[in-house]
C-alpha cells in the first residue's frame, strides 16, 4: 500500500477486514500470472486431451504469458485484459519462428485465449487465491462478419464432371452433396455409412494441431445422422466394390490437411475460381436453402447447433436469393400486357 494516499489506504484496510470478518479474503501472494499460469497448465494437461494441450501451451507460450505474464495475479483486472486483446486483434505479434507469417489474431483464437485465462482464473477462485474472474468481466474485441466462399453451380457441375469415377469423387461429394465438415470427411468409416436405409452417422472427426487425432465430436449437434441422396450413396457402394483391399475409412489416400492443397491444386487443373475444400460444406447449406429445405433441417443435417447458426454464417446469400425472388415477381408482373387500374373512392 506504499504510495496509496492516507484515504486510499484506509479504504483498503476496511476491504480487508470486512473480507476477513465474512470469509472472503483471499491471498494469492506476490504469484505472478507467468508461474500461476504454468503451474494450472501442469496440472490441467491431465484432464484435457492430447491436442487441446499442446493448443493451450502455444497459446501460452506465443501469446498470453508474453502479453500478462509479469502481472502480479492478485492484481489482474479486466481492463488490463480489455488492452492486451485490443492490441492482439490490432497489431501483428513477433512470430516465433522466421517463416512464420505475421498477422493480428482473429476474434476467435482471441476468443479462445480469453477462454483459457478465463478457465485458469477459475482454478485460482476455487483455490482461493482471488475473489473475482478477469476473464468473465472482459470485453473482447467486435466480432468480423464472415462471409463463406459459395461456388457457383456451374462451376461444381463442371469439377463433379472432371472427377468422376476417380478417388477425388468421394470426399467431393461427401462434402458438397451432404455437408460433412473436412473433419468428418475424413474421419467417416465405411461402418458409419449405412447403405440399406441411405444413412450417414457421424460418430468420429479427424482433428490436428501438431498431429492427427480421431475422437469423438466435440458437441452432441454434431454426432448426428442423416438420409444421403440416393446417387451419392450408388456412387460410394461403387467405390467400395472396386476396392481390391477396404481400409476402415473412406476417404484412407490423403490426411484432412494434404486434401485441401490437392483440392486446391484441382481447380487449377480444371481453371475454376479458388475456394476452399471446407467451403463445399457452404455450397450444400446454399443448395439445400435455395430448393426449398427448411432453415430447422438444414440446421440438424449440418450439425449447426440452431437455426440462428445457419442464418447467421449465410446471411448474405441469403438476401440475394431473397433480390432474386423480388426479381421473378417483378418479372411475372411487369408485362406489356398486364395492366391495372387504381380507382379512388
């Protein structure tokens, strides 16, 4: 209290002794947020998966402890969160490694940081050691509007027909025709493919950070299961007979990661505008909201947690096939030979 004015410090005192006469002081010592942080992570890493570990000790090590480190632990507030995600969202952070590329962090992996302090500062309540969550208090950077790369129909007619009855149909149309993430795609089992009733279960997803993971997805929305179009379900039987050896997954010749630059590398072949492999998912939410599938089924097939989801992510599109509706009204109505006559009372 060295420094505070005579007022200030009485004020403290009277802090502390209320706290002590109700149970509530808490004293956390002169723990920097540096060594509480490492010492949470040590014992946390036991209880969260292998990737999710490695995920938080990047985030650490690259982001968070350079940012709050030397802060005392007791002393964290939620303004000087507020500065450190400002300048994460804002300024380009030292790589840690020379070919690293060098850009302001998203709202989500700034989201994700805020997560972890706020998971860490949780510990630290339960343990006594402060009285309130920085984290929870807060306030995290305006979110970017996403807006998903669509490909044209056109387009997907065009690569569908350059692929087909090659291995590149598979992941194709299990991502455009069904809306599989990347991850399902290549974590689907041909156990997972019920080809009696036309049915997909989604029961494992391939994950990565600094290597390859199947388990379990991460939300009930997603371990889900859904009806597949009867042409896609001919297309992988087919596929499957005409293997002299079946591996346990379909999509066996490539990892999630080294199908995106292949995929990449396809348009290219074919002179069709980039997108991403992940966003034939969006073209199959496109396609299903255009011809009529309504926004609660599409949710469920896609495993988006609510309707809200899907409206959200395909806003934009939306109000063009919206534009376009207006369109075709006005042009049933706008017609030489249509006429109408106002009449006034």
């Amino acid at each position: 209290m060295q420094g505070d004015s005579e007022k200030e410090v009485k004020r403290k005192v009277n802090d502390i002794e209320y706290e002590l006469q109700h149970n509530l002081y808490r004293d956390s010592g002169r723990v920097k947020m540096e060594t509480f942080l490492n010492e949470w992570f040590e014992i946390q890493k036991n209880f969260i998966e292998e990737n999710t570990a490695e995920y938080y000790r990047n985030m650490l090590d690259k982001h968070i402890i350079p940012g709050i480190g030397n802060i005392l632990l007791r002393d964290l507030k939620p303004q000087d969160l507020d500065e450190f995600y400002n300048d994460l969202h804002n300024k380009p952070r030292k790589p840690l490694h020379d070919k690293e590329k060098v850009v302001p962090l998203s709202w989500n992996s700034i989201k994700k940081i805020n997560s972890i302090i706020s998971e860490s500062l949780k510990y630290a309540m339960k343990n006594n050691k402060i009285l309130t969550n920085a984290a929870a208090l807060t306030s995290l950077p305006k979110k970017e509007k996403y807006t998903p790369e669509i490909m044209a129909e056109k387009n997907f007619n065009t690569l569908l027909s350059n692929v087909k009855g090659t291995f590149d149909e598979i992941p194709i149309l299990l991502a455009a025709c069904t809306g599989l993430r990347r991850g399902e795609v290549f974590g689907l089992r041909w156990k997972d493919i019920d080809f009696k009733n036309g049915v997909i279960r989604v029961k494992k997803v391939v994950t990565r950070y600094k290597k390859y993971v199947t388990k379990k997805p991460k939300n009930e929305t997603s371990q889900r299961f859904f009806a597949v179009p009867r042409f896609v379900m001919d297309i992988l039987e087919n596929y499957r007979k005409s293997l002299k050896v079946i591996p346990e997954k379909v999509c066996n010749e490539f990892t999630a990661q080294s199908y995106s630059k292949h995929f990449k590398l396809l348009l290219e072949k074919f002179n069709l505008p980039h997108v991403r492999f992940h966003d034939l998912r969006h073209f199959n939410t496109i396609i299903m909201l255009k011809y009529g599938v309504k926004d609660k089924v599409a949710s469920k097939r896609l495993g988006h947690a609510s309707t809200k989801t899907t409206k959200d992510i395909y806003q934009h599109v939306l109000s063009d096939m919206d534009l376009e509706a207006a369109r075709i009204i006005n042009d049933v109505f706008d017609r030489p030979h249509i006429t109408t006559t106002h009449q006034t009372s």
